[in-house]
C-alpha cells in the first residue's frame, strides 16, 4: 500500500511546485493525509454529512460498482489477449449488435448488485426489462433502483478507444414503476471512463468528485473534490455527420460556434466526450435527427446521470425545450435530445 500512497502524495507535490506553491517541511505528511482519500471513505464521509439519517447502504453500492468497474478494466486491458473484441452475435433491446464486451460488463454489473443489501431493482440498458431483486431477505433496509449502461462507446472497442459505464441511483419503494422517476430523484449517479487511466467521477448530491484506480493499491483514490465546470469553453462536441437533419436551433448555434473559432471534439462515446466538457467546458450535444427525432440517448441510462453530474458542478443540461432533469420518463428505455455543458455556452444556444 505504501508505494501507491507515496506515488499519489509524489503526484499532489509536483502539481503544486509547477503552480509555483511552496512545498514546506511538512507538507507531505500533511498532504498523505488529504490524499489519501478512497472512493468508500468519501461516499462515507458524505452519507454522515447527510441531512437525514442514514445506513450505509449507499456507499455499500456505490462500492458494487467500483469492483465491477475494476473488474470490467480489467477485461478491457487483455480483451484482444483474451479474444473477446467483436460482435456477440445478439442485438439488445434498442435493436444494436452487442459487443462481447458489452455482454461481459452487464453481466459483471448484475451479478455484483444483486447481492447487494438495498439493491431492489437492477436496471440495464442492454435489458428489455429491471430486474426485481428478491425483497424478502432485506426488509428494514433504505431500497434503492440501480440503472446502467454497462459499456457506453462500444462501438471503440475494437479500435482500442476510449469507452465508458454510466450508472443512475434511485430510491425506490417495491413496485417496478418506482424506478421511472426524473432526474431529479437520483441521490447519486456517476461514470467510470477506461482510458490511458480508469476514472470515475461521481456525485451524491454534495457535489462532484473524481477518483483514479491506483493499481499499485487496487483502489480508486480521491484526485479531486467538489469539480466545478468552465464557465465557457472553446469547443463542441457532436456527431457533424447528421448536421443536415439537425433542427434549425442547432445549427444556427453551430455556425456561430465556427465563427467564434471553437473546436470540434467528438470521440463516439458520451463519457468522453463529457468528461472532457467537464474539465475544460464547452458544449455536448446529440440533437434530433432525420434517424432519430426523439433523440438517440436514452434518458434514465445516459442522458440523467450526466446531466445531475454537470448540473452539480455548475452546469446546464436541456432537451431544446426544458430542463432534462426534470423530464417525467414514460418508459425505461425512452430516448430524448440532449444539450449539456458550460452554463454560458447551453445558455448560448438556447438563445439560438
């Protein structure tokens, strides 16, 4: 554990000496200390802060989610070693091929929650339906609704991009229709992002940290607490290929982007993509389309769980013609646009 500990306290010093902070005696005892802050001990720190009683069956799930996480990087790291890219040979419920891949993270996910004490229903979006855990053995429990999408931006796998899980958490009563709430019931929600480093960024309602896998540890540390986004930023992300169907608020507010000299950034998986917004600002936006013209994203999977993330961190997120938050879902798997960002640059385009 030691040399995990020492490499993250390694890493805060050099962040402060090249922003010109001076480095005393003790600052890196002091610094051990403040850094060395894991997933579980945080979503604890927050559950005590919280306004009402709790029992610790969040975090309990919230540490469901970091095995699976670990476990599905895993896979990820050998999957052309273990022959594991490439098509499932089934499509999912929104009539997409599944990936192999995208077989291995469901099922990861819902093996690990079900065991899970306050897990009452399990939702995937690679499921038609949830899945009911058994009420019998964990009656006096606070029950909670888990919803996923176990592998967003599979369709990189196969070229070694960057993918992405996103996972939604509410609380629920026993009746399966408890689950279709608005974004505004989850008590948490977050995404883990594979990349050159696996990452997860969550919130449980007091703002949105950021953690890294310390692989020397084999536990994600705390790298940033209470992010706040850009107020404006110089780039936007979406699919351009659909531009000529887009509606005509879209691509006024995308003209004016070229013309204020913003980039265009689009990685085909909306964790990426979000999470570069997140720390630098600017815009995402998957509008209407020919295709689609109730949106390609699906509310309670994707479009909620980043949407509370950015909101909290100062955020926007909208449908073009509300708050996405505050959409009442009709359907598990219901599809709706989405722009979410930099509050100056969502502001921008709806007064496009």
């Amino acid at each position: 554990m030691a040399q995990g500990g020492c490499g993250i306290v390694a890493a805060v010093l050099r962040r402060r000496a090249n922003r010109g902070i001076p480095v005393e005696r003790n600052s890196e005892n002091a610094i051990r200390r403040e850094a060395l802050v894991t997933l579980q001990s945080h979503i604890l720190a927050e559950e005590e802060r919280a306004p009402v009683e709790t029992t610790g069956t969040l975090s309990w799930i919230m540490s469901a989610i970091s095995i699976s996480a670990k476990i599905i990087a895993s896979h990820l790291r050998r999957a052309r070693l273990e022959d594991v890219l490439g098509e499932a040979g089934d499509e999912n419920v929104q009539g997409e091929q599944q990936q192999k891949l995208d077989v291995i993270a469901n099922e990861t996910l819902i093996a690990i929650l079900r065991g899970r004490s306050g897990v009452a229903a399990i939702g995937s979006e690679e499921d038609e339906e949830l899945i009911m855990v058994d009420a019998d053995s964990r009656r006096g429990t606070r029950r909670y609704a888990v919803l996923f999408d176990p592998l967003d931006g599979s369709s990189n796998l196969d070229i070694g991009g960057t993918v992405g899980t996103i996972f939604s958490i509410l609380r629920v009563d026993d009746d399966q229709q408890a689950a279709l709430q608005p974004g505004t019931a989850q008590v948490a929600a977050g995404y883990v992002l594979y990349g050159s480093s696996t990452i997860m960024v969550s919130c449980t309602g007091g703002g949105v940290s950021m953690f890294v896998l310390d692989p020397n540890v084999g536990a994600f540390m705390r790298v940033a607490d209470q992010l706040k986004i850009p107020a404006r930023g110089k780039s936007y992300s979406v699919n351009e290929a659909n531009a000529d169907s887009f509606p005509d608020q879209y691509r006024r507010f995308l003209g004016r982007c070229r013309q204020a000299g913003y980039s265009s950034r689009y990685v085909g998986a909306m964790v990426a993509d979000v999470h570069r917004v997140l720390l630098q600002g600017g815009v995402f936006m998957y509008p209407p389309t020919a295709k689609a013209p109730e949106g390609k994203l699906r509310l309670m999977y994707e479009c909620n769980p980043l949407a509370f993330l950015i909101t909290q961190a100062g955020g926007l997120a909208t449908t073009g013609e509300g708050d996405v938050l505050a959409v009442q879902p009709n359907a598990l798997h219901q599809r709706v646009p989405i722009v979410l960002g930099s509050p100056e640059d969502v502001q921008a385009f709806l007064d496009a």
